[in-house]
C-alpha cells in the first residue's frame, strides 16, 4: 500500500513560447483552497517540516528544482522525489512529513484547505504515533 497519494499529473498547457499549468480547486486538488505558500532559498543540507496536521489537507509541487518529500502514516514511510511542476503530492491530515535535500534552486509550492494554525501541527514524533494509536482505537 501506498502513503504518498500522488494527485494526477497537472495538465501541461504548452506551447511555442513555453509551458503553463493551471490548478483549479475539486478538479486539480481534492478540495477548495484557502491559502497558498511557497518555501524557497532553502539552505544547503537544511531539513523542513518534521511535523504532522491534524486535519489540514494539502497539495505540494516542486515547481522549480527538486527536493525529497519524505511521508510516514506511523507504520510506512516513503520518499518521493519532487522534481517535476506537473507532478504533486497529496499531504493528507495526521501524515508527518519531512523534506530534505532541496536544491538551490527548489521553489515547492504547497495549496491548503485551511488558513495556518500553530494549533493544527503535531511536531513531536511520539505525540504523532500516540495520536495514531488513539486514532485506531477510536474507529
Ligand atoms: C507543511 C510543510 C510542507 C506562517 O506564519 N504561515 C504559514 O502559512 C506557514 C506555512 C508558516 N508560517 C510560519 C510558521 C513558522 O514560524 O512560518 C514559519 C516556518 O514554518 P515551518 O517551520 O512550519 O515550515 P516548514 O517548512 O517546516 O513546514 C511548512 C508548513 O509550515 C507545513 O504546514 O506541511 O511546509
């Protein structure tokens, strides 16, 4: 089975002049967008994220360079490599996620369903496989 729900491809809408792709909410990306944010510069040999959302939903494109996006549900882990602005990844809610090896030129792109909230992270690996356990024992 696998963790990483890779969306499909974005439509490539070339031409002779180049390429565009255009995201449309319920059609690109699984739900309506309410905020859009970008991580770029990031440093050589630096890691991101190391953290899980309670309920936040996103989409994450390299739209420029590349970087590994690293998905644990808190009994699989798999790395995805985001090196292509048709290809993205569907970050599902109570997923932790890390994102290392970015290149100099990386520019990830991420769509939210949701407005940022402090309180929505999980950034302790133990309270994220406890709430995973809570989470099988309620269901
Ligand atoms: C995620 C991964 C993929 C805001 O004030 N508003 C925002 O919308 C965001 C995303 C962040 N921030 C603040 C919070 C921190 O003070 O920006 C600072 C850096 O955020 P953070 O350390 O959480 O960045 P990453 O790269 O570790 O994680 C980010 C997102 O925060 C997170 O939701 O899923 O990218």
């Amino acid at each position: 089975m696998s963790i990483a729900c890779e969306n499909p491809e974005f439509r490539l809408l070339g031409d002779e002049r180049g390429s565009l792709i255009a995201v449309e909410a319920h059609k690109d990306i699984p739900f309506a967008i309410a905020r859009v944010y970008y991580i770029f510069g990031t440093k050589e040999g630096v890691e991101r994220g190391f953290h899980a959302h309670k309920e936040l939903k996103q989409v994450a494109v390299a739209v420029r360079g590349s970087c590994i996006m690293k998905l644990d549900d808190g009994s699989e882990q798999q790395d995805i490599l985001m090196n292509d602005p048709a290809k993205s990844v569907y970050i599902a809610p109570m997923v932790w996620h890390e994102m290392r090896e970015f290149s100099e030129d990386c520019v990830l792109l991420v769509f939210a369903d949701q407005a940022y909230d402090e309180s929505d992270y999980i950034r302790n690996y133990t309270q994220f496989l406890e709430a995973i356990e809570q989470q099988g024992k309620n269901t």
